[in-house]
C-alpha cells in the first residue's frame, strides 16, 4: 500500500510539472484575449498621434482585440516612457518610442527615468521623415552652394528656428552646423508650428523641417527648400538634391518611430504583435496615408529594430555631446 502512494504522488507530481510547463504554451497561444493599451508620449492630434491611430486600427483587426490608444505627453515623452517601462510585461502595455525616448534623451538630460537600452523589448519600426533644409524666399539662395556662401558671410552668425532644444530638427542643424562650420545660432521654439511660421514670416531665415510638417509649404512656395538629409532624394522633391550629393558623406537626419514594449515581455507575444505592425505598414490604406503625411513606412523585425535604435544612440550621442547640448 505505502509503494503504490509513492508512485501515486510521484505520477502527480510528474503531472504537475507537465502542467506547469504547458501553462506558458497555453497562454501564449491565446494571446491577446484582452484589449491592448498603446501609450503615445505626445497630445492627442498630433503626427504622432495620427501614426499609432492609423496602425492601431488595421493592428485590432488582425489581432483580434481592441488597441485603446492612450496619450501621456510631456518631458520629451519620458512619462510615457517611463509608464511602459513600468507595467506589467505581459504583452498589454505597448508604446511608441521615437528618437527623442530611445536615441537622445540619455545624452540630453541629467537624470531620465528610464534606460532606452535596458527598460524596453523591441517590437519594430514603424515610420520616419526626412529632415529638409529650408530657407524664407527672400534668402538670396536659391541653392545649396549659393546658400553656403550667403551664410559664411554673415558676421554675426545665422539664426534657425527648431521645435526646441534636443529635438530631431536640432540634433539635424547642430550635425550640420559641426560638419559645415557655419555660424548658426539656435532659436528653440514651443513646437514645430511656430518655429515654421517664424521662418515663414522672415523672423528667422532657415531651418530643418521635417518633411510631414515642411512639405505643403514648400510646394506653396512658403518656403524654398534647398536640400535633404535623406539617403536619396524625396519623391516629393525630386529636383532637391541630398545632402550627400552635395559633400557631406553619410548626412542623414530623420525623425523616427517605433513600437516598444516592456523589456522582459514574452517572445511570443513580441513576435505577434510585430507581426501584426508588419502587416499594418504594408496595407494600402496606411500606406497612403502615410504618403499624404510625407511620412516613409520602415517595417522591421524586433533585432533591425533593437540594432537600429543602438545605431542612432551613438550618433546623436556623439553630436549633443560635441554640441555641449543639455536640457534641464
């Protein structure tokens, strides 16, 4: 009787632990059964914004459930970084990091609340926009050369306007401002509109925009645009040249974004949901979308995502400490 107990808890226990290993299995295989919660670290209505709804919708549909969008804003989007660093990594909790939360705001910022290298899975790219050289109309420059040479000989230095200090419009001019050796003086705005309206108005004579706020004024011919800092030309602005063709190798400064989740989320999870990205940045709908925002689809997997992100890391780390740039 005292052998067939032992065997007994012993087929129990080997139970058990079958059980035990299958329990992760199971949930995985019925992920998500529940509504998913995508913080974006902007106000609601903005580019940003408009990505995440846009992806979000097409997302649900294939996913399954709901994505509820919600906007946590402020300290160049480290509170909702820090939120999606800090919830549950159980697949529920997703956000969109930018070059702001995972590239510059290390270097930028004293203290941060969060670590961009250690805190987040990656899930995968999602979008980005060029930066455009743009200058007022009445800049005697109607090109790049021609733009060069005006602003070497202003003696007391060239204004630009950006969307503030640490921004990717920043980071862009200050890249240029150490490859060139003009002499440009920053004037940070509150955001992207009033720097543009500023240029636009001639209180300031040039900056980079990005090519979703930019590029309805230059075909306006509200601002003249005179070069790019993309890989190759813009579709959108075949005529403009690159900033690589015109001598400055490798020149390429973009805003971008991308899905994070909290680092530790199951790789099942991880890998449905970039699916499901991928899926959403190749639907004909989103992809015009996209293309009235002047915005280019990236789709990765998590890796090109996670190597991409320790790319702009270090190369804007190197520009915001050359610049001696802080926020504080």
């Amino acid at each position: 009787m005292e052998g067939r107990t032992v065997k007994f808890s012993a087929i129990l226990s080997v139970l058990g632990f079958g059980l035990a290993a299958v329990a992760p299995v199971a949930q995985a295989a019925d992920y998500p059964s529940r509504a998913i919660e995508w913080v974006v670290p902007y106000p609601a209505g903005g580019g940003t914004d408009i990505v995440a709804r846009t992806l979000s919708e097409k997302m649900a549909k294939s996913l399954g459930q709901p994505i509820v969008i919600a906007n946590k804003p402020g300290a160049a989007t480290a509170i909702g970084a820090s939120y999606v660093a800090r919830a549950a990594a159980d697949g529920y909790v997703i956000g969109t990091g930018d070059t702001a939360t995972l590239a510059a705001n290390p270097f930028l910022y004293s203290t941060l609340a969060y670590d961009p290298a250690e805190d987040f899975a990656s899930v995968g790219l999602m979008a980005r926009f060029a930066m455009i050289l743009v200058v007022n109309p009445s800049v005697p420059a109607n090109t790049y050369e021609e733009f060069l040479a005006w602003a070497k000989d202003q003696k007391d230095g060239v204004p630009y306007g950006t969307p503030g200090t640490g921004s990717p419009h920043h980071l862009a001019t200050e890249l240029f401002k150490q490859r060139t050796g003009l002499p440009l003086v920053h004037v940070p705005y509150k955001g992207a509109a009033p720097a543009v309206q500023d240029v636009m108005g001639g209180q300031v004579p040039f900056m980079f925009v990005d090519s979703a706020t930019g590029q309805q004024y230059i075909a306006a011919g509200r601002l003249r645009a005179l070069a790019v800092a993309s890989a190759e030309r813009l579709d959108s602005l075949p005529e403009t040249p690159t900033l690589i063709e015109m001598g400055l190798p490798a020149f390429e400064a973009y805003a971008w974004q991308g899905m994070v989740a909290p680092k530790g989320t199951p790789a099942a999870a991880v890998d449905t949901l970039g699916k499901a990205l991928r899926a959403a940045l190749e639907d004909a709908d989103v992809l015009a979308k996209f293309k009235s925002m002047g915005l280019d689809a990236t789709p990765s997997t998590p890796q090109e995502m996670a190597d991409y992100a320790e790319a702009e890391r270090q190369r804007w780390g190197e520009v915001i400490r050359a610049g001696g740039i802080k926020v504080e």
